[in-house]
C-alpha cells in the first residue's frame, strides 16, 4: 500500500533510483510517482532481478529503494548485503513489516535509510533530499 503526500516545495535533484518491489502495484504506483518528479526509475519484481541489473548497470544509479520481503532467495537485506560488496551507493530500505525499528536498522550498518509502508511520499523525499537526490 502506498499513502502519497505531497510537498511540492522540496526541491531535489533529479536522481536515477533502483526500485525493489515484489508488489506491483506499489512498483507502478511509486515509480510512476518518481518519475512525475523528474527521478529515472528502473524496477525490480526482487533482489534476484535488481541485483543482476544492478550489477551490470550499477554507475547508472544514484540509489536503490527495497521492500524488505520479497520471494525468491535474495530478500532486502540479502540485496543490500550483495550491493555494498560492489558499491557504496546508498540503500534505503522500505518496509512494511511492523516491529522495525528505522533507528535500529540505519545503525546496523546495512541500510542508509528506512520507509515504513504505507509509504508518506513526503518521507520517501525527505530520504532522497538526505543524499542530495
């Protein structure tokens, strides 16, 4: 599920997002959205799939946004895991598993950043304004 609020006065850099999602719908939803604001987004069904774009292309992005579960092998943090082997890009995670703690996971070390599902758009630009996108 995606909540959209939007502030029209943050001004951002156009940016080139990796978006991770095995739900359609917010994959549609959120990266149309992106795209409305000028960003340039390539999508993802999983970590399998993101991580073997990303390999292949990962100096076309600025950042990569992933859900937490997602089928297959590689999850969220298995896709982040592989990445940070590769590249220091930034990763933030978007979840709507209840229980995570953002502080918990930023400080662990593995994410730059974390979205609680329902997405608040405004948060979703306040994350990508922290890394000048």
């Amino acid at each position: 599920m995606v909540a959209i609020f939007l502030k029209e006065e943050l001004s951002m850099k156009k940016g080139r997002i990796l978006q991770v999602d095995d739900d359609e719908l917010v994959r549609i939803t959120l990266g149309n959205l992106l795209r409305k604001h000028g960003h340039h987004v390539v999508s993802a069904a999983d970590g399998f799939e993101a991580f073997e774009i990303f390999r292949n292309e990962c100096d076309l992005f600025d950042i990569v946004l992933t859900d937490l579960c997602m089928p297959r092998r590689d999850d969220g943090l298995r896709l982040c895991e592989k990445i940070k082997e590769i590249s220091n890009i930034p990763v933030i995670l978007i979840s709507g598993t209840f229980g995570l703690s953002g502080d918990l996971i930023v400080s662990g070390g593995i994410f730059d950043g974390f979205i609680q599902k329902p997405i608040i758009f405004d948060e979703l630009f306040l994350q990508l304004e922290r890394f000048s996108l």
